[in-house]
C-alpha cells in the first residue's frame, strides 16, 4: 500500500458544526449589511435567518447536481441575496452590484464565526503535526471555505488545495470532483484520504482508489472525528 500523504476534509457537518455556524454566520451578516446598506443590524440578522429557514423554495426549480449546475448555483445566491432586500424593506442594488454581493459575502462573513466542533481542532493539528497535507473538498465556495478555517484559526494547517464548486466547476462531489481535487495536489489517489459525513461523496473518492473516513455526527454509531486515529495508525501499519 501506498503512504498516505494527503487528507482532503468537506466542512460543514465534517469539521463544522452547522447550528453554531447558522447563528454566528446571521449576526455576522447583519452587521456587515448594516455598515455596507444601513439599517439596524439586528434587521439584516432576522431577514438571514428567514432566508435560511426557506433556503430550499429559492432552489426549488434549481438542480445543483446537473449539467447546469454552477449556473444554478450561482442564481441561487443571486435569488437569496437579492430577498434579503425584499425582507427588510431596502431597495435593492443595481444588478451587477447586486451579483458582486451575492458572491462576495459567502466569503467574507465566516472570518467572523468560529463554529469547529470540538474535536476538530485537535485532530487537524495532530494530523498536521504528523506531516500530512491537509485540503478541503467542500460544497462551500473557495473563498468561504477559506474564510471558515480563518475564521476557526486553522486557516495555517491547510497546505493542500482548497476545493470548492466554483474551481472545480461542478456541485457535486463525483468522480470528475475528486479527479480535480487530485489534479491541484498533484498526487495520485493512492496517497489521500477523503475525509466526509456524507456516504455517496465517499463512494466517489473510493471508486478511484482513495482511502476514507465516515465521519458520523449522529445516530447510533456517532463518533465524529474519534475513529479517524485508529484508522490512521491501521493504515501506516499497512504500509
């Protein structure tokens, strides 16, 4: 067997614990909004977390995983984006303004939100301290992927690729996905590790060749990041 040398992470519900990011991440926005568009900040707060409970409605008609999937992507931040205007009663920006916002405040807000659950951190730098590289392989955008270890202050253990939809060019996390993922490291999928809560993403990375880990956040079997030592230590035995 080869010796693992890469571990690519997904965030949210991986890394990230999504409740505290949901709270965080609306206070941070209202604040930023506040300053960039006026109002109280607590007005732009409400109108995120609004958003955000009818998150699904704004893609209703999008389809993320198919052949247009950016472009939805995409529209859906603009549709999102441009509500939260509606809800608070402002006028809304002029349309390219309006598509610059939608874009560029995914990866601004999480520097302001430190949302890691608990054992992550740990696990991330006792990783790092061993000498893998550590990537992200994530629904999240580059920016806010980045913006989320920054905002964590993990930012520094990640020397690997960042992979998100919009430099991947696709949602889903598939074969081609990962292939891109390899790609920016340079390796081959004999040396990494995919690192996710979700089953189908992994099956993905191990249809070509890459080691994985489950990470199970609830449930019966949950453990998060627990196993993810055992496994390690399994595998450089192996090799």
């Amino acid at each position: 067997m080869s010796k693992l040398t890469h571990i690519f992470f997904d965030l949210h519900g991986t890394l990230i614990d999504t409740t505290v990011m949901g709270a965080c991440y609306s206070a941070a926005y209202g604040r930023i909004m506040a300053d960039r568009y006026g109002l109280d900040p607590m007005q732009w707060r409400d109108a995120n977390r609004l958003i955000m409970a009818d998150w699904d409605s704004y893609y209703a008609d999008l389809n993320l995983d198919g052949e247009n999937g950016i472009d939805d992507m995409w529209e859906g931040l603009y549709r999102t984006t441009r509500a939260m205007f509606r809800v608070v009663g402002q006028p809304e920006p002029p349309h390219e303004e309006l598509r610059w916002l939608s874009r560029w405040i995914p990866g601004e807000v999480p520097r302001a939100c430190d949302a890691f659950y608990a054992d992550a951190k740990p696990m991330i730098r006792r990783l790092y301290d061993a000498g893998y590289t550590l990537g992200i392989t994530s629904h999240a955008l580059v920016a806010q992927a980045a913006a989320t270890l920054e905002g964590g202050g993990m930012r520094e253990f990640f020397t690997g690729p960042i992979i998100g939809p919009d430099n991947a060019e696709q949602y889903r996390k598939d074969y081609l996905f990962y292939a891109f993922a390899l790609r920016q490291a340079g390796v081959d999928a004999s040396v990494c590790m995919a690192v996710d809560d979700r089953s189908d993403a992994l099956d993905e990375a191990k249809s070509m060749g890459m080691q994985t880990f489950n990470v199970r956040r609830s449930g019966t079997h949950a453990e998060g990041l627990a196993g993810l030592a055992d496994v390690m230590s399994r595998l450089r035995g192996s090799e």
